[in-house]
C-alpha cells in the first residue's frame, strides 16, 4: 500500500510539473468564459490535435496526452467544454453536465468548434487536424465526425457510442478510430450495435479496436480499472492512426 501511494504521489508530481509547461488560452463562446490549454509548441506550423476531456473537465490524463503529443510533433490543444465557473465537483453533478452536451449535440459540436479555431490560431495546419477525447470527449469526438467539423479524424477513448435514434445516419468523412474496452458497462450492447450500423449506414472509414481485460476508464493512471499493458498499447494505436491521416 506505501509503495502505490508513493508511486502515485510521485504520478501525481510529475503531472503537476508537466502541466507546467501548458499554456492556459481564454476564449469564448458568447458570455461564458473558456479557458483550454495548448502546447508549448504553439506558433509553428504544425498538425494539431484537438483534445477533449473526459466529465470532469480538464484532467491529468488531458494534460498528459498533450504533452506527450507534443514529443509527437503536433501542437495540442486540450478544450474547455464547460467554462469556467461550471467544472462539476464529484460523480454526480459531472454526469448531470454531461448529459446535458449529450442531449444538446448542436452546442456541444458549438464548443468543439470553439476550440478547434483555438487550435488553428496556435499555428496548426489546418489540413492537418484530427480530435482526440476520453470518456465524455470521445462521444465528443464522434460528435465532431458526426458534425463533419473540419478534422481528418478523431479518435474515441473509452468514449459513448449512443446517438438518439431521432438522428439521421448522415454520410460521415472524417476517419474514425474506436478504442472500446471489452467490458465497459456503460455501453450496453444495443448501443454497441446501433453505432456500427450507423457508421456503416454513414459510410464512414471506420475501426474499432477492443481492448480484453479492461474496463471504462482503463487509460486513465489515476482511476481503479487503470490497465497499464492495454493502456500502452491503445497509445501506440492512438499514435499510429495520427501518423497515418496528419503526416
């Protein structure tokens, strides 16, 4: 128990050091304040990612990605979904929040699109964009292929897969990557097979990888279904993918 402790304090350091590094960008959506974060690479023509954050807002695990996207050789740019003033502070009030951009899938892709200007603004190449998100951001980031807001691809973590069934299947040009844990309870069957059909309907490039042994939030260090080996090597799929439509 002292050495996970350790470990994770020691995790928890290294974030707050690296987090250093980001900078913090305000900006808008009529009245409500935004504040995202970009890399410190900003100004330099190069791809972008857009990353969007699981319910909570703007976490470790965002921060993280950044930095290491950065090693990668793209400038990143972790989006504020709420605004300042609105993170929710436990379980609860994140999902009710949540539910809310769920439903409201027009302000939601309002937001992504916010950000995205943001991350254009900061030197991205803007033939060369694609979206990341975890949890809530990867139904974010289907929302930004199902919007065809102007990105390669995106790339869905751990994320919701249910779109109401009162929306059309529209075609879909943007690339899409899934990265589904096997046993994640909150995507029920249904909705696993409901999004094939649409993107198969929507005749998108589409792929979904399945990670055995895992649950939700199985990429995220500071959660308990963290899995380190499937973790590492949805990264590595994540990375592959960003290589194959940005350079």
């Amino acid at each position: 128990m002292k050495i996970s402790i350790t470990l994770l304090t020691l995790f928890l350091g290294i974030q707050i050091a690296l987090a250093q590094k980001l900078k913090t960008v305000a900006y808008k959506d009529g009245e409500q304040k935004l504040l995202g974060m970009v890399t410190s690479n900003a100004g330099k023509k190069l791809p972008g990612v857009l990353i969007l954050p699981a319910w909570k807002g703007i976490d470790n695990e965002a921060k993280n990605a950044a930095l290491e996207l950065q090693k990668q050789g793209y400038i990143a740019f972790i989006a504020d979904i709420y605004g300042e003033g609105n993170i929710p502070a436990g379980n609860e009030n994140a999902a009710r929040l949540a539910n809310t951009y769920k439903k409201d899938f027009a302000l939601y892709q309002k937001r992504i699109s916010l950000a995205l200007e943001e991350l254009k603004k900061a030197g991205a190449n803007v033939d060369k964009i694609a979206v990341i998100g975890y949890c809530f951001g990867g139904t974010g980031a289907l929302e930004a292929a199902r919007g065809n807001l102007p990105v390669v691809g995106v790339v869905s973590i751990h994320g919701g897969l249910y779109k109401d069934t009162e929306r059309p299947n529209n075609p879909i040009t943007t690339k899409v990557l899934i990265e589904h844990p096997a046993n994640d309870r909150s995507v029920p069957q249904l909705h696993y097979d409901a999004f094939v059909k649409e993107m198969n309907d929507s005749k998108a490039d589409w792929q979904i990888i399945t990670y055995a042994n895992t649950t939700h939030t199985f990429t995220n260090p500071e959660a308990p279904d963290y899995n380190e080996v499937m973790a590492k090597r949805a990264w590595n799929h994540t990375l592959m993918f960003l290589k194959e439509i940005l350079k």
